[in-house]
C-alpha cells in the first residue's frame, strides 16, 4: 500500500514554469513580472520556450493568469509542482 508524506506542500512557493510565444525576449518577461521580485528567470527547454520563475513576492497563479493574459504572449503559466514521495509498507 503507497501513502503520501504527511505535511508535504504540492507546489514550491513563488515558483512558476511559464512558455512564452516565439519572439519573446527575457527581457520583456523581467519586465513583465518585475514587481513582484524576480529571484530567477531561468530557461528550462529552449524549443518550447519554457522558464523557471521564482519571485520574491508571491502574488498567486490567479494574478499571475491575469497579468499574463494581459499581455497575450504568455502561452501558459502554472505553479511549480514538488513531486511527491511514497512509502510502501511492506
């Protein structure tokens, strides 16, 4: 039988993996989240043009959708999940 770790969040904190359109620059998207503290603004797979953003402030997915959504170039944002370890019992 498999169990969840008790207490584990399922998502880091201020974290986000976002896919920008082709065409948009890391700088536009430095700009594009700079209020909210950019920690890291990081390159995960260069052909679908997804980041890792980590903000100092975290304001939430919704706010984030909403912001993203405004500027129309943003393909998607989601929070950044923690994969979860199983115990077995044996």
């Amino acid at each position: 039988m498999f169990t969840v770790q008790e207490k584990m969040p399922m998502f880091k904190e201020g974290e986000y993996i976002l896919s920008a359109e082709e065409g948009v620059t890391e700088s536009e998207l430095r700009a594009l989240f700079e209020e909210f503290g950019i920690l890291k603004l990081e390159s995960l797979i260069i052909q679908n043009r997804s980041y890792l953003l980590q903000l100092k402030t975290d304001p939430g997915l919704t706010t984030l959708q909403r912001k993203t959504t405004a500027f129309g170039r943003i393909r998607y944002i989601e929070r950044n999940q923690i994969l979860q370890k199983y115990k077995t019992k044996p």
